[in-house]
C-alpha cells in the first residue's frame, strides 16, 4: 500500500499460502478473509500449499517433492502452484 502511494501505482501483490497447518482452519479463514478485505493490493493465490512430511522427507534425500513422489498430494499442489504462476505470466 505504501509502495503504491508513494510511486502512484497500483501495485497488487500475489500471496500465496504455503507450510499451511491444515488444523489452523480458523485461522486460516481468518487470514483469507484479510487478503480478500485488501484485495486493492493483495491477490490471494488460488492454490494453499500445506505442512507435509513429502517436503521434510524429499529435502533429506536432497530432492524435490516431484522427484520424491509424484503421487502425492504435495507433487500436485506444487503442480497447481506452477499452472496458477504460468497463467499470471500469460496475462501481464
């Protein structure tokens, strides 16, 4: 919002949710709620990528979760994550 004032721009920022605790289900709405409240500035990110032991397990073998295991739900969030950020590279 500063940024924006002092520049005389719109500057929106995209936030994504991410290392999210799927037991803070308050807290997370809550924070949703803000994002969108704010949405002059702030673009909440379809994709919420959560806590999960693929991502703890995949850095101890020093690879990626994709490399680690494409069949898990952590692969496919990062897969979500990487079409959301293509399409808003397509549209600038």
């Amino acid at each position: 919002k500063s940024a924006a004032k002092k520049l005389n721009k719109s500057i929106k920022t995209n936030v994504l949710l991410n290392n999210v605790d799927s037991r803070s289900k308050s807290k997370i709405k809550s924070l949703k709620e803000y994002i969108k409240k704010n949405s002059e500035y702030l673009n909440l990110l379809d994709t919420v990528i959560y806590s999960r032991a693929d991502f703890k397990n995949s850095y101890g073998d020093a690879l990626t979760v994709s490399e680690y295991s494409k069949n898990s739900t952590a692969h496919k969030e990062i897969k979500e994550f990487t079409k959301e950020v293509k399409k808003l590279i397509n549209n600038i």
